[in-house]
C-alpha cells in the first residue's frame, strides 16, 4: 500500500511514498516506553546549542495540533503521562498587546531565600511510608570505575507540588546558568556545581515554553490568566536567565471566535520570539516586547515555528477560519522579524505537518488519519524543494517526541547532516527479552538506507545532532540494578561502525537516571544534563525528595 507524494505537483517527484512507515506508536498509537522506565508513580537543537541542546531537528520533544482540531489526548504520546489535565486549556486568544509593568507577586525580584517558593497542593497526596532520602553526587560517585565520567552535581524538586504534580520547562542553558521554569516558578543553577543562583515567583501557572532560550540568554514563558482552573494561558513574562530579573510582559487579547488561543508553540529566533497557534502566530521583540507582526496577508497562517538560527513553520492554508475539512498545508522558511516568506514547500493534501527533525537541512515529519496513524518523512534541498523521502524497508522507526499541542522542535531519535539523516528503529525484545534498538542511517540525496548499528544489548541509542561529522546519540543505562554501565553519550562516524563512547555515564548513577521521568538530554563542553520533564510522586515527601536534574562531567 502506498501513500500520497509529500509535495504537491513538481516534475521528477515520486508517485507516492513508496513502503509505507509504520504508523509511529506511542503519539497516536499504544503508548511508547519511555527512554527510562519511570519508577513507579511518571530531549537537541539549532547550531550553536547551549550546553548541549541536540540541534533542533538535527533530531528530538511537541507539535502544535493539527489545524483546525488535533487528535484526542487520550492514550498514545512518546512521552505518555496519564495525567488529567491538557497542558493548554484556553479559550480564547488574540493579538497580544504589551502590558506595563510587572505583574508579578510580590517576591518576584529573583532573590534566593533557600526556601521552595511554590507552596500550594491542590489536595493532600495518600500517606506512604518514611521516604528513604534519595542519594546525592557524593553516594552515586561511591562506585564510580575508571573511564566513567564523575557525576558532577544532582538537583532535588524541593517544591510542593498540586495533585497530578507538575511539568517542567526547559532546561535552559546560557553562560553558566542552568535555568528552568516549572509550575508557578523560575530558577536558575549554576552549571558548575548546581547551586541555586536565583528563583522567581510566577503568579500563575507556566503553560508553554520555547525549546531554546536568545542567543543572549533570555527566555519568554506563557502563563495562565490566573490562578483558577481552566484559566487560558494568555500572558508573557520575558525572563533574563543569567539574573533571573522579570522583563517585560504581553497579555492576549480575543481578537474572534475562531482565534482559539490552543496548541501554543512558541520559539525564539535571535531576538524574536513567536507564539503560535492552531490560526495563527504573533512576534515579539524580545529585547523590548514590541510587537512585530501577527495575521499575516491571504489565508495561510503559520501555526507554530522551530527555534534557532532557521525558522522553519507549519502553516495552515484554508479558504474560511471555520471550514471543518483539513486544510492545505505548507512548510515555510519564514524572517522571524518581520513574517516574509523566504520559501515554500507544500505538503500533500490531506497530509500535516507533524515536527521538524531538522532545520538544516530540512528533515520533515508528516502525519495523516483522524488520529494521525499515518507516517512519513519529507527530505528536502535548503532552498525548500523535495529531495527524496527514506525508504524504511522492513523496519520500524520511532522518535519521540512532545504531546500534541507542543513544540515543533522538540523530539529525539532523529538527527541530519547535509547528506545522510539518522533515525532510531523502535525498540523492540532483543535475546535477553529486554527492549533495545538500532540506529539507520539514509542517504539524503536517495532516501536508501547505508548501514544499521546496533545498541547493547538492554539498552536503547537516540540520535540527538551531528557535530564535526559524527552524529553523537544518547545512550540509555539498563533498566536492571546491577548493571554494567550507566549509558552516556555515544558518537558514530559518518560510514557507521562501532560505537565511540563520548562521555560514558557512572553505571553507580544508572538506578538513578532511569528514575528520571521524560528525561531531556543536553550535552555540550564535554559535560551532559538530565533533566526530569515531568514531576509527579504518591506523597508529598516523595515529590520533593525526587532529583531533578543530573549533571555528568569532569
């Protein structure tokens, strides 16, 4: 059975996409095992990372949901959570108008009182017996063996969490400054040694994110309205991450009935950050908060874009705002300071933009069905026009990546260069019945497969991004106690062959890092973090015991 062309039209283009991928479970299918098994109770990008982001789509971690409805947040997602509440649950939207002032609580002024600054539980969690404090740097060094990189600091939650718990934002790295935001918080680490540098009240709920931070380490978050349940997530606040100081804010405003303020993607382009929705993207100037532009002329409308030094974005072609049948979609290379379309590439129709593996070059994930079952990849030449699509073969490929309604930049499990891409297989039983995989490289310019490496045995490599002409890929730990290595990262040159350890993890920390829920992975200088994406325990003395960040390096 084959499948539609990527691109409409064009001379020299396939008839159709040839063996179809399998239907990628874990988003729109069964759920997917998560990169480590999560103990009971719940990934980098554009050039020039900070501290080691995977390029954004030179891999994998959020899409906002197909225009003009996405698919159901009910089982499937490579990072399933099984909790009630969606992560944006607005109802209205609009053009964002810059507010004045700040409107924070009071205590918003980044000083660090050593004390957790968010205190609220929507409801007391069920008793459980004495926490055993989980163990710090010190007692996962114990049994650190030669070759085996130090385990440099680990960070604790420390925060009382509402029922369900919370998501985290980030981890965003600029200078020495490890920064995250999570619940109604802002805090920035020192990347040296953990410590808290600053923390910084939110009044409301953090709702959305971009993947990356400005090239001079600021940040825009979304926040709630208010407080209330179901409030929309229509504030800005700008933070500065090496100070933690609050800058200016925006607050959007309900322009029409269609402009449903859902599925925000937000990204950051130099000095623009955009903020996307199901119809349409607004920019701002994030060194002063104007407004650049919003509503674009015609009737296709971007709908989220990739952060980095390329804006790559999802647009959305439809003749009325209300028109119920799915609409024609478009990939375009967009100036992120004033909207202007630098080149198109239109997608089948019928098909949707789903992530961005890569932005340079473009390596783009498509998706169609009610629930998005279907699966392709569209390669294209950096001028916008088809290249070639992988032929998949006999395998099953899976990268995981963010729920519906989140970021288009975020996955892991695929990454590019300028002639081959890298894809991770799903994991599957290997002879010991546990899960582990395999990583394919394909030719960009054919789409046929060159070689195929194996991971060890239980354990399972992730394409993060290609540097100095090796593609560099996590490695999962084994999910067993003892183990003989604690994963790390990994490189492999361009022709394939053995695995090259980069900066091996202490097997000591393996128990540890498996505990880590939808962990992200940055890996830059030598030096990698882990970071926990979401917290969530039975009791509330579990919650803030729980680590939330694990910092490998020497």
């Amino acid at each position: 059975m084959s499948q539609p062309p990527p691109q409409q039209g064009g001379p020299g283009e396939p008839e159709g996409f040839g063996a179809p991928f399998e239907p990628q479970p874990g988003r729109y299918g069964a759920p997917v095992p998560p990169l480590h098994q999560p103990q009971p109770g719940p990934y980098g990008q554009p050039s020039q990372p900070p501290y080691g982001y995977p390029q954004p789509p030179t891999v994998p971690h959020g899409h906002p949901g197909p225009p003009p409805s996405s698919p159901p947040d009910g089982p499937g997602g490579g990072r399933s959570r099984g909790r009630v509440a969606a992560l944006v649950a607005a109802v209205l939207a609009g053009v964002l108008v810059i507010g004045t002032g700040v409107w924070f609580a009071a205590g918003g002024d980044g000083a660090d009182d050593g004390k957790p600054v968010a205190k609220e539980s929507g409801a007391s969690k069920k008793p459980g017996p004495q926490v055993t404090p989980a163990a710090g740097a010190d007692e996962l060094n114990k049994g650190r063996k030669d070759g085996e990189a130090k385990v440099r600091w680990v960070e604790k939650n420390g925060v009382d969490l509402p029922q369900g718990g919370a998501r985290v934002y980030g981890p965003w790295l600029t200078g020495d400054i490890v920064a995250k935001a999570m619940y109604r918080t802002a805090s920035g680490h020192s990347a040296e040694d953990g410590t808290r540098k600053w923390s910084l009240r939110l009044p409301a709920d953090v709702c959305a994110a971009p993947t990356l931070p400005s090239p001079d380490g600021k940040v825009v978050i979304a926040l709630r309205a208010d407080t209330s349940d179901g409030a929309p997530c229509d504030r800005l606040q700008m933070i500065d991450l090496a100070t933690g100081k609050a800058g200016w804010t925006a607050t959007v405003e309900r322009t029409g009935m269609q402009d449903g303020l859902s599925h925000i993607v937000m990204a950051i382009n130099g000095d623009v950050v955009t903020v996307g929705r199901t119809t349409l993207t607004d920019a701002y100037r994030i060194s002063d908060g104007k407004h650049l532009w919003g509503t674009l002329p015609g009737t296709c409308q971007p709908y989220g874009l990739t952060s980095g030094d390329i804006a790559l974005a999802a647009v959305d072609c439809r003749k009325r705002p209300s028109d119920d049948d799915v609409g024609d979609e478009e990939v375009r290379r967009i100036d992120p300071a004033t909207g202007r379309t630098v080149w198109t590439y239109k997608v089948k129709k019928g098909w949707k933009v789903d992530r961005f593996y890569s932005v340079d070059p473009p390596v783009v994930s498509l998706r169609q069905g009610e629930l998005n079952e279907k699966w392709a990849i569209a390669l294209l030449n950096p001028d916008g026009t088809y290249r070639a699509q992988p032929v998949p073969g006999k395998e099953n490929f899976e990268v995981q990546c963010g729920e519906p309604g989140e970021n288009l930049d975020d996955c892991i499990g695929a990454a590019a260069d300028s002639d081959t891409l890298y894809l991770a297989t799903k994991p599957a039983a290997g002879a010991d019945g546990e899960l582990t995989n395999s990583v394919v490289a394909f030719d960009l310019s054919t789409g046929k497969s060159t070689w195929k490496v194996p991971a060890p045995p239980a354990q399972t490599l992730h394409p993060m991004r290609v540097e100095n002409g090796q593609v560099l890929l996590y490695l999962t730990p084994p999910p067993t106690k003892e183990t003989p290595n604690g994963g790390g990262i990994m490189a492999l040159g361009p022709q394939g062959g053995a695995l090259r350890p980069v900066l091996r993890h202490p097997a000591s920390a393996a128990t540890a890092v498996t505990g880590l829920f939808e962990p992200t992975i940055r890996f830059v200088g030598g030096r990698s973090l882990i970071s926990s994406g979401y917290i969530t325990a039975e009791t509330d003395e579990e919650e803030m015991d729980l680590r939330t960040m694990i910092a490998f390096g020497d």
